[in-house]
C-alpha cells in the first residue's frame, strides 16, 4: 500500500483512484477488458504463505464489479477526503451553515456517513434535527460530451433523502462528486495546512 503524507497528497490520491474506477468500469463497459484479459489464476505470495485464487467470473459479473469498485472507490475517497479536510480546517463544523463552504462539506460529510455505517450498501443517516437544510454548492465538472468545464450545481436536502440509499444524483452525479473532490483540493491547496505532515495534531486544527 502506498501512504500519503499530506492532506493534499490524500485528496490527490482520492482524485486520482476515482478517475482509475472510472476508466477500469468503460474499459469494461467497450470490451477492452474481459475475463479473458486475466490468468486463470493468481497467487498472492505472503512470506512464503501464499494464497491462490480462481478467475470465475463471466462477462456479466465483470460488469457488476467494475461498477462496484466505483461504489467503493467513491466511499472510500469520501472518507478520506473528510478526514483531509479535519486535518485542515477541524473537525468542527456548523450543520446550518448553507454558504457554498458549508454546504460542501456536509454533503461530503453525509456521503462519508452514508459509507462508514455500510459500505456495501450506503444509506442516507443524517441526523434531521441538525441537517434540516438546504445545502447548495456550484462545482467545476467536466463535460463528457464536449470535454469542457463547467459549473454544476448541487442541491442537497437530507430530510428528504433519510434512510434511502444513496444514488449519485442525489448529489449532482458521478461528475457533480469529482467537483466536490476538487472543489476541496482548492480549499486545502490554499492553506499552509494542506502541505503538513498528515495528520497535523486535531487541537491545533483551526476551522
């Protein structure tokens, strides 16, 4: 496993294996990669008490997966882009601050939340008599179409969308979630905490 040290290496990181599911789940999706693409079988060698797998998996199954991972690439880049953030700014913050600021963090918060309790079935848990807002932000998405930047808002209202699983346009979609990823680098680029040995001690956080 490679580390990082800073919390703008962590949300670098969290940026760069996002776009790695991404590509992973349309190179899939075009064919380019199939079952066929891998041995039969792999051994992962530890010190000599290896364990073997068996590739059994058909073209469908393969479909599923490189969309799982995903799933499981937004969840886990979630939890450590919030927790980049806290080394930053603190672990503290104001659930009715609606400012663009405030808003990205709770949806970040709440989609990290979603993950933690289940990662393998995210659900919407937020506390409603604390999130009991509206929460705008505009991010810088791309477009797949023509390859442009632009601004994409998201709307976010959690009474709404308690105890339902979560669903990428609950959030401005898989693009509206990498402007949240890179609207956050900006925001910890920007502070001469982002490039501290990570984590920085929780008390000297400042918000």
């Amino acid at each position: 496993m490679q580390f990082v040290e800073t919390p703008v290496q962590t949300i670098k990181s969290a940026i760069e294996l996002f776009v790695f599911a991404c590509f992973f789940d349309d190179a899939v999706a075009q064919k380019l990669i199939t079952p066929k693409s891998f041995r039969e079988q792999v051994r992962l060698d530890e010190g000599g008490h290896g364990l073997d797998f068996e590739a059994v998996f058909v073209a469908d199954q393969l479909k599923a997966y490189a969309r799982n991972m995903i799933l499981m690439s937004l969840g886990t880049t979630a939890i450590a882009t919030n927790k980049a953030i806290e080394a930053v700014f603190g672990r503290g913050f104001d659930p009715a601050d609606t400012s663009p600021n405030g808003s990205a963090r709770v949806i970040l918060y709440q989609i990290r939340c979603a993950f933690a309790h289940d990662p393998l079935n995210p659900v919407w848990t937020p506390n409603t008599n604390k999130y009991n807002h509206t929460y705008r932000v505009t991010v810088q998405a791309t477009s797949p179409e023509s390859g442009k930047t632009m601004a994409r808002p998201i709307e976010f209202h959690p009474p709404t969308l308690k105890n339902k699983h979560l669903g990428a346009d609950d959030f401005g979609g898989l693009g509206g979630y990498m402007g949240l990823l890179y609207f956050f680098r900006t925001k910890v680029e920007g502070n001469t905490r982002g490039n501290l040995p990570y984590p920085p001690p929780v008390e000297e956080a400042q918000s």
